[in-house]
C-alpha cells in the first residue's frame, strides 16, 4: 500500500495473492488493506489537503506532466505487468497505457485553466464573483478491465483539481495501480496527496463511505455496486461519478459502407475480449444486408487467435475468471434454446493446470437472436455477437433504446440526414457513427439511464472535482 507518501504493508499482516488468468501463475502478492489502513489514508489525504489545494495550478501541472513522461517512458514495464495480472494482449496493454496516460498529460494541462467567472450585477453596488474550488478529498474506486486507465481517468483530474485521493483498484489487478504510484512518486507528489490500498471492496468502501471527510466518490464498475455507493453516499451528501454497465446496441442501415461497420463491429466488441463496458452488446442489421455483413464479420471474427496475452499472435486473452467464463456459457445456452443460430464459435476452453484459471472463450456470432435472451439485455462481458435484423429506421431506434441502460451506442449509414436524425434519437452518452473506437481524453465519457452519472474526460472532466463558490460583494 502506499500511504501518506510510505509503501507499507497491511496492518493485519495479510496479503492478496495476484494470479495471471491465462495460467494461473502467482505473479506477486498485496498488501490486504484494513479499515484502519483507510482511515489512516484518509487522514493523509485530509491533512495533505490543505497545502495541495493551495499548490499554484502550474506546479501541480509540472507534477502530472512529469508522470505523464514517465508513464510513457515506462509503457513496456507497465504492459507486462497489466497483462500478467489482466490478461489482455500486450498490444492492447500498451494502448492503454497510452490512452490512459493521455489523461494525464491532458490533466497536466487543464491544471492551469481553472477559471471562474464574474457575472454583471443588478446595481452599481454590488459585483458578482464566481470561483472554483477543489471538493476536497475523495475516493476513486476501480476496476479489473482497464487497470491502468481507469485510474489516470479520475486521479489524473482530481489532482489537477486540488483534489487529494485514496484509491482503491481491484484485487484482481493491484500490480498495475501499484507501479503508476512508483511513477507518481518519483514524479515529486507530495506525500499524501495520492494514497493507494487494496483490500475487501466491503470493508474499504464502508469506511470511505461513512466518513464525512470524504466529499466525492468517484467509481468505475456494476451498475450494481454503483447504485449501493450511491445510495450510501447520501449519509454525508458526497459528490458522487458513476461510470456503469452498459449494453451498447450497434445499428447497420442498408446505405451502411459495409466494412466499415465490419471493421466497426471488430473494433467495438473485441477488444479486451469483450470485457468492456461500451462493447456492443446486441447487433441490428437492416434485413437486406445481414446476409452480406455475416459473412463478411465472420472472415474476420474466423482468424482472431486466442491465447495467452504474451504470445504475439493472440488477439483475444482469458476471461478474468470462472465466474465471468461461466455467465458467457450461461447466456450463450440460453440464446440458443431461444432460437439463436451459431455462425461461428459458440465454446469456450478450459485451458492451464490450474483449475481456477485459463478460461478461454472463442469468438463467436449469434445469427437469429431476439429480445427474449439474457444477452440481448444483459452485459455478456465475452467476446460474442448476437445479430439481429430490423425492417425500418423507428423500429432500430425504439429497440436500441429498449434498455435501462444508456452508455455507448454505435450507428453505421453513408446517409448524413440519417446519421443526425438516428444519432440525436439514441438515449446514449456515448455515439459513435461510422466509428467502433471512440474513447479518447479530450471527450466525454459518460452514461444516460442507469450508466452513470457525471462525465469523465475532456475539459467537463475536471469539473466533477470542483466545486462552486459564488462570492457576492457589497461595496
Ligand atoms: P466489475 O466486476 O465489473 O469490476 P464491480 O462493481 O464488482 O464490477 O467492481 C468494481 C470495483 O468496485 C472493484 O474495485 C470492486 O472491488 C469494487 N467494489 C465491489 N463491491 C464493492 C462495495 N460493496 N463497496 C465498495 N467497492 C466495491
């Protein structure tokens, strides 16, 4: 753990074995994190608050700039510890240590753009100030998916901000979060403006929670995790960013370019084998074209070479663990015997000596899927696509919004009219026409319905770290 600027080992002595899902092997072991550990991060944060928060925004700028270098300096290190302990391919580990790093270096940057306003008064009297202020301290909780990048995404702006955190990744993948905090400290933070412990979500979360020093909880996770944070949030009135599940819908339009949405649909859904929150969830092809378009995704989805992440070759890893590998057989039994067709792969495979690890699922289209299957409304989390058709534009938009969730939505037409039209009608945060990728650090990132609240990325960003204050002057 780091804490107040130490690296220390857990107050009760216990450690968190770190296994490579690909083979099982232990690659390291963490410090498990106790309640007293977090509050004795917490008092870092908020005693280390007072001088950070007054830090000017130019030399807090240096600092995330000069971890911003050193990320970069340090992408290999740092790829091969994440795909050790997350399994995602070293290619794709390496782009999100890139993408991941952007938000530092666009961070670093928006450290010194932090303005406020003045607003004209009603009499000659008075004059209208407006500031911004950092919230205080707060907590980031991250997820097993994207180890690196979930996190530069809310510290990166919380330190920008004047903000000063504990963070707190996932078990399966502490090793990542503990080298950017090397780098963090060897970019000259001070000790404790950024705390870093690992432990039971339960015990941790309950004592961020419940402390009123605390002011903002910023999470990255289920939706139904994020409902309980909120949920106890409110006993102290926290600020509160939820970044949720979701369950991305992908609509192709006859007057689609048919590789595009191809190429789209790879870019969406295969990446980290799935394990994505904007992943499409559910294809709607328009009825002419389906034939065209599965048998062009399945040239492509036919040679991805699954495997372990350091073999150059492998284009999709594990699945994290037996739980997310067994809700894919589950769904997939269950679309299935409701009628959906396999095109091709369909089956996992078990592989490595151990019995807990090696859960490798081949990728797979569903031809035939409807509305009654689990995965058509539920996130899969795998590497499969359920495709199904549509005859008119209303009907594609009013099945795409059918869901309670409202994160990512991917639209592929060569009509402009129609790309407006749909693209505006779509209860998403998140659209992208004719585009499978569009995560990067300047936009925001963030969901309708019960996909989130609040945006991270992008000059909105960092004013999830800020708050308010309006001065009113008499003179
Ligand atoms: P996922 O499995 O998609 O990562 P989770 O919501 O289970 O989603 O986990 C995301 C993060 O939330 C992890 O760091 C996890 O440890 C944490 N978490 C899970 N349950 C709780 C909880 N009760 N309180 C606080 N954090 C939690």
């Amino acid at each position: 753990m780091f804490i107040n600027g130490e690296w220390r080992e857990s107050s009760s002595n216990e450690w968190i074995d770190v296994n490579n899902p690909a083979n099982g092997d232990l690659i390291g072991k963490m410090a498990k994190g106790t309640t007293s550990d977090t509050s004795d991060a917490i008092d870092a944060a908020h005693r280390s608050f007072t001088s950070w928060s007054k830090t000017p925004g130019k030399d807090r700028s240096r600092i995330l700039r000069k971890w911003y270098e050193l990320i970069i300096k340090h992408k290999e290190d740092i790829a091969k510890i994440m795909t050790s302990e997350q399994g995602k391919p070293m290619k794709e580990a390496i782009g999100e240590i890139i993408y991941g790093a952007g938000f530092v270096e666009w961070y670093a940057e928006e450290a010194k753009r932090i303005y406020g306003e003045t607003i004209p008064s009603n009499s000659n009297n008075k004059r209208i100030l407006v500031h911004k202020q950092p919230v205080g301290v707060i907590g980031a909780i991250t997820p097993w998916n994207f180890p690196a990048a979930m996190i530069t995404r809310k510290i990166a702006p919380a330190l920008a901000a004047g903000c000063t955190a504990i963070v707190k990744p996932a078990s399966a993948t502490p090793l990542t979060a503990v080298k950017l905090f090397e780098l963090l400290e060897e970019a000259g933070l001070p000790q404790g403006v950024a705390n870093l412990i690992v432990g039971s979500a339960n015990d941790i979360g309950e004592v961020l929670l419940n402390d009123e020093r605390v002011r903002k909880i910023t999470f990255t996770g289920s939706t139904k995790v994020g409902k309980m944070l909120m949920e106890k949030s409110s006993k102290t009135v926290k600020n509160i960013s939820l970044e949720l599940g979701g369950h991305a819908p992908l609509l192709i339009f006859e007057d689609a370019d048919l590789d595009k949405a191809v190429e789209g649909t790879m870019s969406s859904k295969f990446r980290n084998g799935g394990q994505v929150c904007i992943a499409t969830n559910r294809v709607y092809v328009q009825e002419s074209i389906k034939e065209k378009y599965l048998s062009k995704l399945k040239e492509k989805v036919g040679i991805l070479t699954v495997g372990n992440g350091f073999d150059n070759d492998t284009d999709i890893g594990p699945i994290i663990d037996k739980e997310g590998y067994d809700k894919i057989n589950m769904h997939i039994k269950d679309a299935i015997d409701k009628g959906a067709s396999i095109v091709t792969g369909g089956n996992g495979k078990h592989e490595g000596d151990c019995n807990d690890f090696g859960y490798f699922f081949i990728p797979t289209i569903l031809d035939n899927a409807n509305e009654e299957m689990i995965m058509m409304n539920e996130e899969t989390f795998g590497p499969i696509v359920p495709v199904t058709t549509f005859k008119y534009e209303d009907e594609a938009i009013k099945l795409a919004n059918d869901t309670n969730y409202g994160l990512a939505a991917y639209v592929f037409t060569e009509n402009l009219s129609r790309g407006f039209k749909v693209t505006e009608a779509l209860e998403y945060g998140i659209v992208g026409l004719n585009d499978g990728a569009p995560s990067t650090p300047q936009a925001p990132f963030g969901g309708f319905k019960e996909s989130g609240i609040g945006r991270e990325g992008g000059h909105l960003g960092i004013e999830e770290f800020l708050e308010v204050k309006y001065i009113s002057i008499g003179l």
